[in-house]
C-alpha cells in the first residue's frame, strides 16, 4: 500500500520572463490581510516593487500551517511568505479559501502564488510552477481510539475513509483498494465525522493531524505513516517571481529564519 511518490523531487525553476505578477488583480475577497514588514534586501531587483502586493491564496484550516486567530491568518506559511515579501518588497495580502480553488486562483491570476502546506506532485506541476520546497510532511491516520477497525495502513482497504478534497490524502485513499471516500472541504469537518462513527479513519498531513487530535479527545494518530512528501510555493507557470522566491527561501534558510519560524510553531 505505502508507494513513495514520485512527484517528491524538487525542481529548479528556470523561469522565463512573463510579468505574471504585475497582472494580479486581487480580485478575491482578502478580508484577512496580514501586513508584509521589514524592507526591500539583497535578493532581487526590489526597485519595480516598491509599494504593490502579492496575493497569497491559502486555506486558513491548516494549523500549524495557516489559521486565523485573532481575525488574522497567522502560521507558519503566512511568516514564512511575509518574510518573502519583505525580502521582496512587497506588501502580504492573504486571501482565504477551500484548498482546491487555490490552484485556479493561481492560474487565473487572482493571486499571485499559492502557500498551503500544498505538497509538490507531478499532477500539480501540469497546472503551477512549485518553488523549492520548504519543509517535509508525512500523511497520517487519523482514527478513534476505542474499538478502530484500521489499526495500519493496510486496513485502509475496504474501509471509509474522510480526507480534505483536493488534498494528496484524497489522491492516495483514492487509490486504496475497495474504499469508499468522504471528501470534506474541511480537515476538522473530516475528524469530527470521525468522531461521530461517519468514518472509520481520516488521511491527512501530520502536523494538522496533530492539531486536530488535540481538539478532539478520543482520537489518535497511527504509527504507521502514510506518505513523505514535501512541501511548496506554487505560482503561474513562467512567473518570473518563482527565482525571486527561491532566491528569497535560500536566504531564509541560510540565515535560518524558516528554522526559526517552524520552531515557534511546532515544538518538537
Ligand atoms: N499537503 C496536502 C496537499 O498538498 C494538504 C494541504 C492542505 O490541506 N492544506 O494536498
């Protein structure tokens, strides 16, 4: 059952020259704005971005990641893409949506790149160029802990299994032999209805997981991993923005602010 995704291999973005980014629009309700702080750096030409904004589609249900708090989205894809755009000269502006409109958002130019714990796949490279990833993930099952009929992975078959729509959880169980899948737009809507006996195991990212777990007494996470996978910005295919970005995250990494930014959100 466990296969190792192909999609995991980052790849260096050569991007041409397309000024995707100035078109954005914005047209998407960015009612949950956070504010890009520090000052145009060394990365890139910073000087034809003085003043504008980047869109940032996101699904603010994905703690540690993305969630609102105090009316605010805030996590570790929202410091992370701040410190992007301050490198950058930008101004952050998060618009909040379901996971799998983030993609089109991108495409059509709404925003200006997606950030979403989304994991790099082949399938998604059709669509977006990813960035160098920033950070692994593993999926896991979720399940009761009393009287669960998946202890493993491999019980998965047969069985009916809730997973976020769109996400990589929903691509594997669908290729789970026998099992029924209930698609949720949501990841705690997927583990309450595992609570409620709807479901008989959730599929989802490890650190979200852990955080619904913690809101949901009763619940578990198996030991028997799921998925590696790795985690990416997303933007237009072409987007000169995409070696910005990966400059920018090399900086990040260098300088060890995602460290720094991942340690204040998971503590392990
Ligand atoms: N990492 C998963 C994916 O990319 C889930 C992301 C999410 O639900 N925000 O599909």
């Amino acid at each position: 059952m466990k296969k190792i995704l192909s999609a995991i291999l980052a790849s260096a973005m050569i991007c041409a020259s397309a000024l995707a980014f100035g078109a954005c629009s914005g047209g998407s309700s960015s009612d949950k704005a956070s504010d890009a702080t520090g000052s145009a750096a060394s990365t890139a030409d910073s000087s034809t971005a003085e003043g504008k904004e980047l869109h940032m589609a996101t699904n603010a249900a994905f703690e540690p990641y993305e969630f609102v708090e105090g009316g605010k989205v805030v996590g570790i894809d929202a410091e992370i893409a701040e410190a992007i755009c301050g490198k950058l000269g930008y101004k952050l502006v998060i618009d909040d949506m379901d996971f799998d409109a983030i993609i089109t958002a991108v495409t059509s130019g709404k925003a200006d790149f997606g950030m979403a714990g989304m994991t790099i796949t082949d399938e998604r490279k059709q669509s977006v160029d990813f960035t160098d990833p920033y950070t692994n993930a593993v999926q896991v099952i979720i399940v009761n802990e009393k009287d669960s009929v998946v202890a493993k992975a491999d019980d998965l078959a047969g069985k009916t299994i809730g997973v976020q729509m769109g996400t990589t959880g929903d691509i594997y169980v669908s290729d789970v032999e026998g099992a029924k899948v209930e698609r949720f737009n949501k990841g705690a809507d997927a583990v309450l209805a595992l609570t409620q006996g709807k479901v008989d195991a959730v599929v989802i990212d490890n650190q979200p997981a852990k955080a619904f777990v913690a809101q949901n007494p009763g619940t578990k996470i198996l030991d028997d991993p799921f998925e590696n996978e790795e985690y990416a910005i997303c933007l237009k295919k072409g987007s000169e923005l995409t070696a910005k970005f990966n400059d920018a995250l090399k900086e990040l990494k260098t300088d060890g602010t995602i460290d720094t930014i991942i340690k204040k959100y998971i503590s392990e």
